[in-house]
C-alpha cells in the first residue's frame, strides 16, 4: 500500500461530492467512485509532490466524471431524482433543510454542461481560479467566463423552482 493512501481516504467526501456532481444513479455513483479509487492507486507513485495531494486526486475524479458523462450522451439513460435513491453521505455538514439544498444542488448540477460543471464544482471544493485552470488546462479567464456562466444558470433554475 503507498504510504499515503490514509490521507487519499480522508478525502473520501470531497471525492465522493466530485462523483455525485456527474452521475445521480446510486449504484452507477458507487462504482464511478470505485473507478475513481482505483485510478487514484495506480497514479499515486507517478505524484510529485505530495503537499498537491487534494488537486491531483480531484482531477483525477473529475477526469473520470468527464468521461463518464460524455460517455453516457452517446447513450443515454434517463434517471429521474428520486429522494429515496439520491442520497448525499455527508450526512454531518448539515441541517434536515441543508440536505435538500444539496440535493436540488446535485440535481441542478446534473443539468449543466460539462464544461460549467466541472469549474463550478471544484470552485465548491474551495480551490482558486488559477488552481482550477491547472487543473482543467485551460486559462484563468476562461475559469471565470465559465463560473460566471454556470451560476447564471444555476439562478436560473432557482428562479424556475420558485415560481412552481
């Protein structure tokens, strides 16, 4: 086992959250973080600096995500949010009230590009413009062009669930 696999564990949430933002299927999320654990031990050695350890397994897992979902447009199968099925295991970040935010987050996430998505959910995680833009390969500017972007539409669908 490589030396720093307990703090890869510790990032479970965050990577967790990062395999909820691209699938909502309960059991194909289980085995997309499954996919993404495993890809994270075969990289590990290749790890240059562990201090980095967090963006190098986040990009990782979105990589992965992006793959995933651009390999379900080809085929895709309609999964309908069912509270029931769509669970959210940080259970401890939050309130009853705090959980159904997530989940609408986690919903309307699903709706956004892949591009918008991907820049707005690694903003979530905490990191800055330019770590982001490292982590995606593209500019600073374009990070902000796209956050801006998918939190237009995130308003959007807000402003929609309230009139219903």
């Amino acid at each position: 086992m490589h030396s720093l696999w307990p703090k890869v564990e510790a990032f479970h949430p965050h990577l967790w959250r990062a395999v909820c933002g691209y699938e909502l299927n309960h059991a194909v999320r289980e085995e997309l973080l499954q996919e993404v654990l495993f890809a994270i031990w075969q990289s590990l050695p290749r790890l240059r600096d562990p201090d980095a350890l967090l963006p190098f397994v986040l990009r990782i897992a979105h990589n992965l995500g992006a793959s995933h979902v651009r390999s379900e447009t080809r085929m895709p199968a309609p999964v309908s949010f069912d509270e029931n099925v769509h669970d959210v295991p940080d259970q401890a970040t939050g309130s009853s009230g705090g959980c159904a935010r997530t989940e609408w987050l986690f919903e309307a996430l699903a709706t956004l590009p892949l591009n918008l998505r991907q820049v707005l959910m690694l903003q979530l995680e905490g990191f800055d413009y330019q770590e982001i833009a490292d982590m995606l390969g593209i500019s600073a500017e374009n990070v902000g062009v796209r956050l801006h972007r998918a939190r237009e539409r995130l308003k959007a669908l807000s402003r929609e669930e309230k009139t219903r």
